[in-house]
C-alpha cells in the first residue's frame, strides 16, 4: 500500500520563543522569509504526500491562511508586476490541507491519535516541525523508499553526542539489517546517558502502520507525565517489527534558540538575495569578535 498521507503535530505551546509566541504558532516563525512548517510541507510534497493534516492547538489560524490563496495581494503583487513575489505567494496555495485541534495538550502521542480518523487504515507519515532536514533524497521519500521493501512502520535516527540523549527517543538498534536499516529492539523515551541503549536518536520523521492508533488509544503518560509516541511504537514492536532508518544528511533542529539562529545563518548564506552581504558581514563580525577575545597587551 502506498503512503499518501502525513500527519503535523503543531499544537505545542512554543514556551522557548516566547514572547514571540504568545499570540502567534512557533510553526509559524521564519528562518529568514520562510515559516518553519513551510519547509516540512515542502518535504511532504516533494515525497510524494498527497494528503497533510495539522494538529494544532489555539493559533491555527495564520497556518491555514498561509497555505489558502490571497486574492488582495495576489491582484497588488500582478498590477505592480512584482511577478517573483506572486510566484512566492502562490507557491503556498492549494495544498491539500486538514486540520483538527488537539483541545488539551497531552503529548506528542496524543497529538497523533487526533489524526486517526483522518488517516484510516493506511500506513502515513509524522513529521515534526522542529526537525528541518536536508538531502539529496527527502527524509520522508527515504522511509517511504524503505517501506516498500519492508511494509513495516519505520523510524529516521541519527547519532547524537552521549550527552543529549536525555533530549530524545533512543533506540536499542538490533540487526543491521541493510546498510543502515535496523530491526530495533525497543526504544526508551529521553534516558539518562548512563541508562541509553545506544546514540542513536529518534529525529522527528516517522512512518507508521495504522496499529499504532489501537496502541495509543491505551497508552498511559510516560516522560515528562505525557503520553508519548516512543512509548507507543515500543509497544508496537512487540507485535509487528519496527525499524530505524539512519539519516546521514543534514538536521536543522529549530525548536529552540540557538538551533533557530544556526539553521537562520546557514539558510541565510545559500538565500540568493542576501547570501553575498550576510557572508562579508559574518567575516567582518568574526575579525570583529576575535580581536575582542584577543588578550590586551
Ligand atoms: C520528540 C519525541 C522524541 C524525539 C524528538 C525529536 O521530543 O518525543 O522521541 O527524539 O521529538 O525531535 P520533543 O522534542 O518533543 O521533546
């Protein structure tokens, strides 16, 4: 069975960029002219996803006028014959959206199970929007790639330093099946360094059998008192076999400030209009610093 359809998770409270975030979805803040989940949808589309639904939480509105036509400014940018910006704006248009509120915030597994209605009896895609990722082949096409050997959920991991496993959903890798394709054992929601299987990092992109929706409907809060995907797909696992697919591309990890500025400047530097001036202006700023962090004589 083909993959046709994704599910975003949008509905978090996005604490880390507030005040930014106070009236407005974190989905919704740029890395330089782009909102964060314009790229996720991107990736969706690029793969080959016919069908995306969002989870939101209160601030829905401005994710779905963005992906609806503008009539105002499509009719200013065609009088002024600003055709490079209409072909910007009409980029975002009629992309098959859905969306469906989560009205408590209870976790990313219970985000998920908002979706079941929506995605039936087929195997489907999470994505989360804090992951942007980079590669010749989209993340999502590489597990829908894998799937059609396996037809088994499958999960993208990447390596992380030991020290930040505690951020992440961990997995015990199991036989290497094929070069980067393990048959996991389980999997353990953000563990202690001391406590992790292995380094090996849940990334945010997920393709999953539509099992999982029985398993999450009984899931009990886990990490954190939420009620959590890993724990779900651990479950899973038991009954059908559950695989990791490791990225070896380039992961943008947006979800807070640091990441946001990084992911910002590299975008930034490959951004035709302005990746000339932000470059001399980055070299300028590091003599600039470096002189700063040279000791007085
Ligand atoms: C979530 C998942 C975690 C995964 C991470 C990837 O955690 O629960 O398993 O490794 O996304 O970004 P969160 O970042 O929402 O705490």
């Amino acid at each position: 069975m083909r993959v046709k359809k994704a599910v975003i998770p949008a509905a978090g409270l996005g604490t880390r960029f507030l005040p930014a975030t106070k009236a407005m979805a974190k989905e919704m803040l740029p890395i330089v002219d782009k909102p964060t989940i314009q790229f996720i949808v991107e990736e969706a589309l690029n793969s080959g996803i016919e069908d995306i639904l969002i989870v939101t939480g209160k601030a829905k509105r401005p994710i779905e006028d963005h992906f609806d036509s503008n009539v105002e400014l499509e009719m200013n940018l065609k009088e002024k014959g600003k055709t490079d910006l209409l072909k910007l704006v009409e980029e975002t248009t009629d992309v098959n959206l859905h969306f469906i509120r989560q009205s408590h915030p209870k976790g990313l597994g219970d985000a998920v199970l908002q979706a079941r209605a929506f995605v039936g009896n087929e195997p489907f895609v999470v994505m989360l929007g804090d992951d942007l990722m980079e590669d010749r082949v989209p993340l999502t096409k590489q597990l829908m790639n894998d799937f059609e050997k396996t037809h088994a959920s499958t999960i993208a991991v990447m390596r992380v330093p030991e020290e930040d496993t505690s951020k992440y959903g961990i997995i015990n890798p199991g036989e290497e099946v094929s070069k980067g394709l393990f048959n996991v054992k389980n999997f353990v929601e953000k563990p202690k360094p001391e406590e992790a299987p292995s380094n090996l990092a849940i990334i945010g992109r997920y393709l999953l059998t539509p099992e999982i929706f029985e398993v999450l409907a009984k899931q009990k809060p886990g990490a954190g008192g939420e009620i959590q995907l890993t724990d779900a797909i651990d479950t899973l696992n038991r009954t059908q076999r559950v695989f990791a697919h490791e990225f070896n591309g380039k992961r943008y990890d947006v979800g807070d400030k640091f990441g946001f500025m990084t992911t910002s400047i590299e975008y930034g530097l490959t951004h035709p209009e302005i990746k000339v001036k932000l470059k001399d202006y980055i070299i300028a700023l590091g003599k600039e610093l470096s002189n700063e962090a040279k000791p007085k004589k």
